[in-house]
C-alpha cells in the first residue's frame, strides 16, 4: 500500500514505464508565445497525438483539464523570466499542496547544477521531494547543467556534468528526472547510467524535424526513458503531428525516418 498511490500517478504520466511529455509552462518564461496564446487548442492537438502528459504552472490548470483528453497533468514549481535580472534564478511559484488543488498527478522543480542559484534550488527540490512522497505525489526533478561554475565550450550537453546532475535528482529523492541530451547515443549512456532513475531528454530548442527526431532515436537507444519537448512541439506548425511523429518513436520504437514519414511530416518537408 505504501507506494501504490505514487505508482499509480507514475502511470498516469506515462505508458508502460515510457514517457512523452509536453511542458507548457514557457508563459511565465517567455509569455504568451505562439502556441500558447490558445493553449486549450495546443493540449487538445498534442494529447490526441498520443502524449502521455501536459506540464503548467498552477494558474493554467482550469485550462488544462478541460482539454487534456484524459492524460496525465504536471504542476511546476518554480521559474524565472528572459527579461529579468537571472534566467538561472529559479524562485518558487508554487507548493505541493498548490498543485493537488490543481488536480495535479505529479510536481516539478527544475535545478540548474553548477549555477550560483544551485544551493537554493537544491534545498526546494529536497523540500519538494519530502513533502510530496507525503501523498504519493511523484517529482520531476528537471536538473540541467547550467552556470558560471562549469568549464569547457559546451557543459550544458557535457554527459559528465549531466550525469551529475541526473544523480543529484536521484539523491535529493526524485522519481524522475529530466536533463538535456548530450547530442549521441553512446555519450548519453553513461548519463543514463549514472542514476537508477528513468531519465527523460529536454527537447531544447527547435532544431528541425529530422535532427529532433534523430536525438530521440538516440536518447531511446541510449536507455531513456522518455522525453520532454516543449517549443519543438507546441510551436510546431502541426503539433499533433509532431506529437505523433514523437511518439512513434518513444513508444513505437519507431526508426526516425519511419517515425517522420509515417506522420506526414516528411512528405511536407519535401
């Protein structure tokens, strides 16, 4: 009895211990961009394409469930905007128990490992983490390598600093965890493999249909659980489609070019 409500919301968020997810909480990041401006039409288009949750802000959520073609339901916690004074700066927007009222299935806290703002965050995803295996309420933990503490030309795709963060996730007591993909499938094997947890990829930002589907392939070769795509799919020009595309290979196992073919996706980019 003691893990079945947190297995039972796992199950919401997922199919068979896979994960596609689309955040939709880019609002208080960036505002009401394209494809957020409607987003009732975005959760409808991208839950019908076969993902198996939407992730908000608290204040969204009476937006969300009428749309959401029963799929599961995230609630993030903390954030920051590209026009203040730190994106790294990630400050609490909501509580646990703010996001059970939202008829959440799981919570999120997003952890910029190597950043100044690195400790606090720890502290409110360790918070986070106890108070919600409390009510059998899972935690994303999204832990991104990210700050002026770490070297090299490109550390946020580094499968060493990654795999730090993913273990931080799994240390301060996360259930998932969400980080950026290290651009091939042998180098994010060792990500993967530095945490019992399922790990998910961020999509990042857009990079074309081909090249997106590409690194899902890789990441799923590499033993991840799942993904995580935001502005790749709710600013696509067909998000469903990119959904479904997505999805064949998350779920399918789906090559990438049977994945875009077979989603009518590659037919218009020809």
């Amino acid at each position: 009895m003691e893990h079945a409500g947190l297995d039972a919301r796992l199950d919401r968020i997922s199919t068979d211990g896979r994960v596609l997810m689309v955040p939709m909480d880019h609002g208080i990041t960036l505002g009401a961009v394209d494809g957020l401006r409607d987003i009732e039409s975005t959760i409808d288009a991208v839950t019908r394409g076969g993902a198996d949750a939407v992730l908000t802000q608290k204040g969204i959520a009476p937006r969300v469930h009428p749309n959401k073609n029963d799929a599961g339901y995230l609630v993030h916690l903390n954030a920051s905007t590209v026009v203040g004074p730190e994106a790294n700066d990630k400050r609490r927007t909501g509580t646990v128990k703010a996001a059970i009222r939202a008829g959440a299935d799981a919570v999120s806290v997003h952890v910029n490992v190597g950043s100044d703002y690195e400790p606090e965050q720890v502290e409110f995803l360790t918070d986070v983490t106890e108070t919600a295996s409390d009510y059998g309420l899972p935690t994303l933990a999204m832990a991104y390598a990210r700050g002026a503490n770490l070297e090299g030309d490109d550390p946020e795709h580094d499968p060493e600093y990654l795999g730090h963060a993913v273990r931080l996730a799994e240390e301060c007591g996360a259930d998932l965890v969400k980080t950026a993909y290290s651009g091939d499938a042998d180098s994010f094997e060792s990500v993967v493999g530095s945490t019992r947890l399922p790990v998910i990829i961020a999509g990042g930002s857009p990079v074309g249909d081909e090249a997106t589907l590409d690194a899902v392939r890789g990441a799923m070769d590499a033993g991840a659980a799942g993904v995580s795509m935001g502005r790749t799919i709710f600013q696509h020009r067909d998000p469903g489609a990119m959904t479904r595309a997505v999805s064949a290979v998350v779920h399918d196992d789906a090559p990438a070019a049977d994945a875009l073919a077979e989603s009518g996706l590659g037919e218009e980019a020809e």
